[in-house]
C-alpha cells in the first residue's frame, strides 16, 4: 500500500538505494581499491563491487564476514579498533553502521 501511494503522489521519487547504486555505479571501476566497514553477510549493492579491482571488508561479526562471497579479505574488527588503512583505497563504504557505535565521539 505504501509503495503505491508514493507512486500515485509523488512518481518521480527515488529511495536512497537508488542514489547509493548511481553513487557506486559511478566510483567503483575495474582499477577501485574498495573497504566496506561493516560489510556483514552482503552489502547493500553487492553486484556492483564485484568490479572492484580489490574488496576489503571489516565486520565485528564473525559468522557474517564467513558467508560473505563479496569480500577478497576479511577483517574481523569493529569500527572503533579496525586497523589504519591510510591511503590504500579509493572507495570507502560503511552502511547501517553508525547506530552501532557506542561512543561516537
């Protein structure tokens, strides 16, 4: 019902899935170096990076960076200790990761 009524009142609109697919479509080539913090089991635009020349993820859930076909290295770490990865990507992603931090400060 909710999806109809968007396209009833407002039919140009697009969710923030859509601008994240164009973002993504847009920065990840063959040659991108890419880190997905809080990759989990699979991203959120998972057919895109699979262009990616390289694919870092880092996850503090173990059995998801397991099942995670994505990923060419795993990094089982949360935000707040992951190792510094200065200068060794070219496109960096975290999603849904945010509300999950304890002291974002």
């Amino acid at each position: 019902m909710g999806s109809e009524l968007i396209s009833k009142y407002f039919p140009d609109f697009q969710d923030v899935g859509y601008f994240f697919k164009l973002y993504l479509n847009k920065y990840i080539t063959s040659e991108t170096r890419l880190l997905d913090v809080g990759c989990g089991h699979r991203g959120f635009g998972g057919e895109y990076y699979k262009t990616a020349k390289w694919r870092v993820g880092v996850d503090p859930d173990e059995e998801a960076l397991k099942a995670n076909s994505l990923m060419d290295e795993k990094i089982f770490s949360d935000i707040e200790h992951m190792p510094d990865f200065s200068e060794k990507f070219d496109v960096v992603i975290s999603q849904f990761v945010l509300e999950h931090i304890v002291e974002p400060d």
